[in-house]
C-alpha cells in the first residue's frame, strides 16, 4: 500500500523545484529591496545620509518671500541677549532685507542631543509675517513645520524674554514648540538689531 503523499511527490514534474527555488529567490529579493535602497542612500565618505522631514533650500524659501529679485545678503554683529536664546549663533548672522521686510534663517536644537532644525522667519513692522521650518530631521515633532502650527506664529511681537502670542502645545513635542518660540523670538531681536 503506498502513501498518498508519496504518490503526490511522484507526480510532481522535475521542473517543478526551480519554480519553488525561484519563488523563494524572489521573496528572499523583496525583502532585501528596503535594505538595498537604504544602502544605496549612503554619501560619499561611507556614512548613511539624513532622513529628512522638511528639506526645503533656503534659496526657495527667498524666492517664495521675494521673488526672483532677491536681495543681497547683510550680516548683523550677534551680541547680547540674543547670543542667549538659541546656540549657537554665529557672531555675524546674515538677513535679507527688502520692501519693509527682513528674512532671517537660522539652526537650533529642540534639546542636547536632537539634530539641529532649519527655520526661516519673515520679520516686518517688528512682528512675525511668517514662519517656515526648512530642514527637520528628528523622529517626532515634525508637527512644527505644518502650517497650521506655524500660522500660530503670524503677527507676533516681542515681549519680555518671549513672544506675545499663546503657541498650543503639541504632545511628544514639546521640546520643538519652544524651540520653535526661541527662534521666532531671536528673529525679532535681530530684526531690532539690523535696524
């Protein structure tokens, strides 16, 4: 008496083994396609480049803010209590200045420890125009370059060692909404400075 699945192995085609052996090949290669892609992200000098969030240049941020006739950069001597506020700023800070308004773009970090965040600020008639983040690369918090976060920031003033308006709070980024608060409040002081 023979076994029923002894018959069924008999039965199947010797060109039936590629098939299983080229069916796992091509599992074994989809799970691979992640890995492949990310390995093929790494720079020049072997390290792994930066996922990015936000990874706007600044020169489009310019263009969006004053069109293709962009102003030429000025610097300001960075001193006082902005030094204070957000590190490190270096001890000129370029700005871009033209029809009442200046720009200002900038790195802080949420917290020691967190990749630092590119920011850029439209500041005129001594308040915030707008607010844009341009290069995230922390894991969370990314909500702070979402505009309707940043739309919080709009016609802020100086007052004190902050800014007059109440910025809502997001959960698991807290760190990134008072960095956020920082560097619009080192905008408007270097906008009074540059005067």
């Amino acid at each position: 008496m023979h076994d029923a699945s002894e018959n069924h192995i008999s039965r199947i085609p010797a060109h039936a083994e590629p098939t299983r052996t080229t069916r796992r090949s091509l599992i074994r290669s989809l799970l691979g396609l992640p890995l492949a892609l990310f390995a093929q992200r790494a720079s020049a000098d072997g390290g792994i480049e930066q996922f990015y969030k936000f990874n706007i240049k600044p020169e489009v941020f310019l263009e969006e803010v004053f069109g293709t006739e962009i102003p030429a950069a000025q610097s300001v001597a960075v001193s006082g209590n902005v030094a204070q506020l957000i590190q490190p700023l270096p001890q000129r800070m370029r700005y871009w200045r033209a029809a009442g308004r200046t720009v200002w773009i900038f790195d802080e970090l949420g917290k020691v420890g967190y990749q630092p965040t590119t920011c850029a600020f439209v500041v005129r008639d001594k308040s915030i125009e707008r607010a844009k983040v341009l290069i995230y690369r922390e894991s969370r918090g990314e909500q702070v370059g979402q505009p309707s976060f940043l739309q919080q920031l709009a016609g802020a003033k100086a007052v004190g060692s902050g800014i007059d308006k109440t910025v809502d709070n997001i959960s698991g980024a807290t760190y990134s909404v008072k960095m956020m608060q920082r560097m619009a409040r080192t905008a408007l002081m270097l906008d009074e400075m540059a005067v």
